[in-house]
C-alpha cells in the first residue's frame, strides 16, 4: 500500500500550513481560548465558506467535496500541528460523519450543505455520567410519544457542545443495555428542553460541555434509522472519529518534536548548546521514532476507513492508542528537554501537554482500545 500522498493533496496540506501560520499562530490559540465558545468566529468562517475544509468528506450531492478519510487525515494532521481551537473536529469527524453513516437522504439534505458551508456546527453527544465512549456508555433515554419520541437524561463531554447549532444524540430505550435500544437523534442545538453547560476543561483548546435533556421532544423526523437499532451504526461511526483524533494526535506530536530540536540548537550550557549532550540527543531520537510510528498506524487508519475495510474496527483502536501515548510521551519529554521554562505561558510546550493528556482520555483511554484489538484478534479468550 502507498502511504505517500498526492500532489492535490500535499498542495491541501501546504495551503493549510499557510493559513494556520496566519490564523493559529500561538497569539491567535491563546486569544482564541479566551472567547467565549473556544473559538474564532471570523477563522470558523473562513475554513468553511472559503477554504471549504467542512465539505470535504460530505458527497457532492449534498454540497460536498467528496473527498476521503485520507484527506480528512492529511488536514487534521497539520490542525494538530497548531492545535487549532475550533469546532472542526466535533463538525466533521463527529457530527457530519453520524449523518453519512446513520441519516436518511432527507436528514443528509437538510443538514448536510450547512455544514458543508461552515454554516452548521455539529458535534455528536454520547458518554453520560460513566464517561465511556461506546455504545454501553450510552445512558440517556428515550420512549416514543406519539408520532415522535421524549429524550432525559444528561451527555457529558460532548465536544463544542454549547455551541453546536446540530446535535447528534444517542439514547436508549428505557430498560435497555448492551447493544439493544440505542437510536440517535438530530436535535437542534436550541431545541426547547435542551438544556447545555460548558464544563471547566484542562485543555482549553478543546471545549467540552454537559447536555441536560428534560422532557426533550423530537419529531420521527428525527430520527437516524430504525428504532433502537443504531448500536452498529454508532460503532461505525466512533470508529471513524478514532481515526481522526489519530490524525490529530500526530500533528501534535510532531510539533512537540520539532519545538524541542529547535529549543536545544539554541539553549546553551556549559559553553554548549544542549543538544550536543548525549541524553538530549536519545531523548530526541526516541521521539523521532514515536512520531514517525505513530504516522504510519494513523495513516493505515485512514486508508483503511477511506476504503470501508472491515479492519476499521480493530485499526481504528489501534491508532487511537498508539497515537494516544506517542503524543503524550513526546509532549512530556519537550517539557523535560525545555526545562522550566516548558512550562511557562509563553512557550506551547505546556499546551500541547494538556492537549496530549485530554486526549488519551477522549474517545476512550489506550487501555480500552488496546482491549478492543485484543478482542478483535481472539485474544481475550
């Protein structure tokens, strides 16, 4: 298989290099952070209705590019790279990626073109007050009511989930467990008896919020699929989103790499720059080869999930777990190899730290997904 990319898609890559040069520079993150939803709404614009990175897995039949999941990675890989605060992640490898895999031809036509455009933001909210992302961690409810169905409950750490103008909810049937009961919804980000509260984060680049459903009534309409038969869909698509926080993941990794190299070319002691010591050399040679290990799995990944391969469930797992902890070590070895000053406001180290630790968690820890290749594998026996 050949994981080099094209020239249409090193030309996305460096065209997104350049504008997040501009637009995601340390000053733009930092200020970005401090807003009120996490992000730039004059830069959220601009990636869609410009640059049209939303459209990109969306088929052109609905406003789309018609692109792949390896161009989903290649982006997200750079985005990583500047550690991008906006609700792109939670628009396109969560929301948008529920409607392709679970939404009718009438749901993908009503949502699909306004998130194409970067009119729509969308997040998909899952994890209740177990915080596990998978489809036993699914803990709201619903029960049909009339020509429609009432959503209770609460969602937890449902990305940009404040913000979102779409929301896709799974629910469950009440007395349910396992994979029997679980449908999703499409439910407006202002629908009445939707109640949403930003939770306090340690990686304020990536905004989480709380989803409190009272009393929530949706049409069928809303409705993804047949009734409580949406277990293999949801997999399908957390599957998908592993792949792209992967993708991000490297980039991030990356990063840490390249500012730790360039630190100890310039850092002197002892009348030396640090990186002619022999133990800041292996430190960096360790990370060179997390970095590139973790972008062959990611990579795979996205071929994998580009092609609808049935290896999606276990490569997807791995990816996430492999690029999980390369991106951890590598961010704690830049604090280290920085030395005190790695943790002060004015170096990213820091950020990218906390970007790394929230995101081992995210989606599932390492440990989890390690679990599920073992179970994919029949080792579990």
């Amino acid at each position: 298989m050949d994981f080099s990319f094209t020239e249409e898609q090193e030309e996305l890559r460096e065209t997104a290099r350049a504008f997040l040069a501009e637009h995601a520079s340390s000053e733009a993150v930092r200020a970005a952070m401090e807003a009120e939803h996490g992000h730039d709404p004059a830069t959220w614009k601009r990636i869609g209705a410009e640059l049209g990175w939303t459209a990109i897995t969306i088929p052109e039949a609905h406003g789309g590019l018609g692109l792949t999941e390896v161009e989903l990675v290649a982006l997200l890989e750079v985005m990583g790279e500047v550690l991008l605060p906006s609700p792109y992640f939670a628009t396109v490898a969560l929301g948008a990626n529920a409607l392709l895999v679970a939404g009718s031809d009438a749901q993908k036509d009503a949502w699909l073109p306004g998130i194409a455009e970067g009119q729509t933001r969308a997040t998909l909210a899952v994890p209740g007050a177990g915080g596990r992302w998978n489809v036993a961690g699914v803990e709201a409810t619903c029960r049909a009511d009339g020509d429609g169905h009432v959503l209770s409950g609460v969602a937890r750490h449902v990305v940009d989930g404040a913000c979102a103008d779409l929301v896709i909810v799974a629910a469950r049937a009440e007395g349910s467990s396992g994979d029997v009961g679980v449908s999703l919804f499409a439910v407006p980000g202002d629908a009445p008896g939707l109640e949403r509260r930003a939770l306090p984060t340690m990686d304020r680049t990536r905004r989480l919020a709380e989803l409190r459903m009272d009393g929530l009534r949706v049409p069928a309409s809303a409705r993804l699929g047949d009734e409580g038969a949406a277990a293999p869909a949801l997999r399908e698509i957390l599957d998908r989103a592993f792949v792209a926080l992967a993708a991000e993941q490297v980039g991030g990794a990356q990063r840490c790499l390249d500012m730790s190299v360039a630190y100890a070319k310039e850092r002197v002691q002892f009348g030396r720059p640090i990186g002619s010591f022999q133990a800041i050399k292996h430190k960096c040679a360790d990370m060179m080869v997390a970095v590139e290990s973790a972008r062959s799995v990611a990579y795979y990944a996205g071929c994998v999930a580009a092609e609808g391969s049935a290896e999606l469930p276990a490569v997807a797992s791995m990816a996430k777990a492999w690029c999980s902890e390369a991106y951890f070590r590598c961010a704690a070895e830049s604090i280290q190899i920085h030395g005190g000053v790695g943790i002060t406001w004015e170096y990213d180290c820091h950020l990218h730290f906390k970007r790394a630790r929230a995101g081992e968690a995210f989606l599932g820890t390492p440990a989890e997904h390690r679990e599920r290749v073992a179970v994919a594998m029949g080792l579990d026996a």
